[in-house]
C-alpha cells in the first residue's frame, strides 16, 4: 500500500468509517464487467453470422443438413484459401497483391473451358454490316474442343448435383450436350443469313427499288 493509500485509510478509520475494498461496489457484490466498443466490433461478424443461421434455418428446413454446409464450404474454398495465406503476411508486416491475380486467373481459366465446350459461345452483332450485303451475327468461337460435361464438374453449383443424385446429373449432362450442340448449330446457320439490301446485294431476294 503507498503513502497516499494508507493516509486515505487512517483517515477514513478515524472518521469511524472502513475504507472500501479494492475492485468492488459499495454493496459488496460482484462487479459487472464492462463491454467496450472496441469488443463488440471484434465480435460484430460473428453475431452477425449467428443471427444469419437462425434466420436461414427458420426458412429453411434443408439449412442444416451435411449437402447444404458441405455446399457452402465448396463455395467458399477458394477465397478461404486465399484469405488463410493473405492473413500469414499481414500479420508478419507485409503485402501481397498476387492473390487477386490468381483468382483472376482462375476465372480466365473457367471461362475459356466454357468457350471451348460451347457452353457460351462468342458471336457478335453488327447492324452496320447490312448494308454491305454481310451477315450481321459473326460467330468468334471456333469449333468445340472441350467435354461440356469437364465444364459442369468444374463448376460448384453442377459438381453438388452429382455428389447428391448422380442419375439426375447424367441425365442433365446428356441434355446440356444436347441443347449445347443444336445451340452452336443454330447460330451457325443464323450466320450465313444475309439481308437484302437496296441494290439487291445479300442473299435475301432484295429487289431494285423504283425508279418515278
């Protein structure tokens, strides 16, 4: 105990009075501890996520089952994944902005799968080459060189599909070859479609205008 401490208490025993005791109330109870600002915006995410499940699981009663979490971490793999090696550098006073490159990447990687297997296909659509006696749809993908089914599987969303009701994805894989295929053919032959022009240009049945 200082000085100071130990004048207050021999003053306050002199008055007839007992010093109060260190950390607590005047009751003698249990102080209550304090929550500081600075705690409830650590904690504000994980509430956040709490309220998030008991609002879902109220909707829903397929929230709480093994696909639907087994679903949810599939999709948040990759970002996860990213997030767990971006938090290793900050913490050691560091920097890196190669984890959006690999995403991009990735994306990049996903999309020209999705061009090969025909699943989008490029075209483009020029008004302006009507006039020119020119189909106007041109078809920029070239011939399909990638399973459409290599497509699905990589795809999160597709790949659930086949880990709950493998009989429903094959039989949904058939028909997206399908449609894939009669699509590709369709815009082929939109492609070769030329509209007649004033002079007759085309290969529609564009006539000569009259002349008064």
């Amino acid at each position: 105990m200082t000085q100071p401490q130990a004048q207050t208490a021999g003053a306050g025993a002199e008055g007839g009075q007992a010093a109060p005791p260190e950390g607590g109330s005047g009751g003698g109870g249990r102080t209550i501890p304090k929550v500081s600002g600075d705690r409830v915006a650590q904690l504000g995410p994980l509430i956040a996520l709490i309220l998030a499940c008991i609002f879902f699981t109220t909707q829903s009663s397929q929230f709480l089952q093994a696909t639907n979490f087994s679903l949810i971490i599939q999709q948040v793999m990759v970002v996860g994944t990213l997030a767990i090696g971006q938090t290793l550098i900050i913490l050691t006073a560091g920097i890196d902005l190669s984890c959006g490159t690999a995403m991009a990447l990735g994306s990049i990687v996903m999309t020209k799968l999705a061009v090969d297997s025909g699943v989008w296909p490029l075209y483009r659509y020029d008004p302006r080459l009507v006039e020119t006696g020119k189909p106007p749809l041109q078809i920029d993908s070239g011939a399909i060189k990638a399973n459409v089914r290599d497509y699905l599987r990589n795809e999160t969303r597709f790949a659930m599909v086949e880990k709950i009701d493998p009989t429903r994805f094959r039989n949904l894989s058939e028909a997206a070859v399908r449609n894939t295929s009669q699509r590709l053919a369709l815009y082929q032959e939109l492609a070769k479609i030329a509209f007649p022009t004033a002079n007759g240009n085309g290969n529609g049945n564009g006539h000569e205008p009259a002349k008064n």
